[in-house]
C-alpha cells in the first residue's frame, strides 16, 4: 500500500464495521498504538479525517468520543478493505472477540452530568444493550461534585444498581 494513512484509516473503518456498538476513539488508539502501527498525532489526524469526509461518525459522552461507522464508511471499506493484510485482519479480530465485553460496556454505560436551568446539577444515568435501553435516570443535586461522583459510581456498579432496581420494582 502506498499510502500509511490509507491504511490506518482502513483499520480504524474495519474495526468500526467488526463490532455491532460504538467503539471509543481511546478504544481504538489503544489496539492502534499498542501495536504500533501509527504514533498518536498520526492517528488523531486520520480520525479526524475519517469524521471531516463524512466516513466516521463521532459523538463525545462525558469526554470520551464514540465512533461510528456511517454508510459511506462501510462502502468505502468494502470497496477497499483487501488492502488490509490478512494478519492484520485477524489480529483486530482477535483483538475484538478478547475484550468484546469490556470495550461493549465501556460506552453502553453512558453517565454525564449538566448544570440545569434550576442552579441544580443532573447526573444523567443509562444502561443500554444494543440498541435497548435497559434504564435511563437523572438525579439532581445541588453540588457539582456529588454530581460527578455519581456518574462515577454509576460507571463501577451499574450492575448491582440495575439488579437492586429490577428485584425492588417486579
């Protein structure tokens, strides 16, 4: 291939096209850079590119941003996605199936935080699985930071709170 972004930007599109969620641009900078393949302004740049052309989608939730795959992207990864080697294929693949769970909840467990237009500030809680969404709460608060420690704590046990919540409501 004669073109390094080329490539890069074929993988991040196949790594996008391989999971059925989004996956974050951290997710995808850590199978990226840890291989090294690319160094992380090269990479920043071809994420950038791939969003500017339309080929990506990004959306940031509480400072980390999700990608997605548009159509254009998955038409121009079938297009083109032969100039991907096999043994870098498989590795993604690999890489994928190992850590589907982890890098699935990492942005199906979405957690935020706002001021709202009452001076309170609202965590805003959800849990999805695909595309369902399993529950979706705000609290309000008064202080920013019990805001933001609850968007935390709803990152490490979202699991218990949903069960404590599904066996005291049924």
């Amino acid at each position: 291939m004669s073109d390094p972004l080329t490539l890069y930007k074929l993988i991040v599109l196949y790594m996008l096209n391989r999971v059925s969620f989004p996956l974050t641009a951290a997710q995808i900078s850590d199978f990226i850079l840890t291989r090294e393949y690319t160094n992380f302004l090269t990479l920043q740049q071809v994420i950038r590119e791939l969003t500017d052309t339309g080929l990506v989608d990004a959306r940031t939730v509480r400072n980390r941003t999700q990608l997605l795959l548009t159509k254009d992207g998955k038409q121009t990864l079938d297009f083109f996605s032969q100039q991907i080697s096999a043994s870098i294929r498989q590795e993604i693949d690999e890489y994928l199936k190992e850590n589907e769970m982890e890098l699935r909840n990492e942005v199906s467990i979405l957690a935020d935080y706002y001021k709202s237009t009452s001076g309170e500030y609202e965590a805003h809680l959800k849990a999805k699985e695909g595309n369902v969404t399993l529950v979706d709460l705000i609290i309000s608060v008064p202080v920013e930071e019990t805001a933001a420690a609850i968007c935390d704590n709803w990152q490490k046990k979202n699991q218990e709170i949903y069960q404590y919540l599904i066996e005291q409501l049924f």
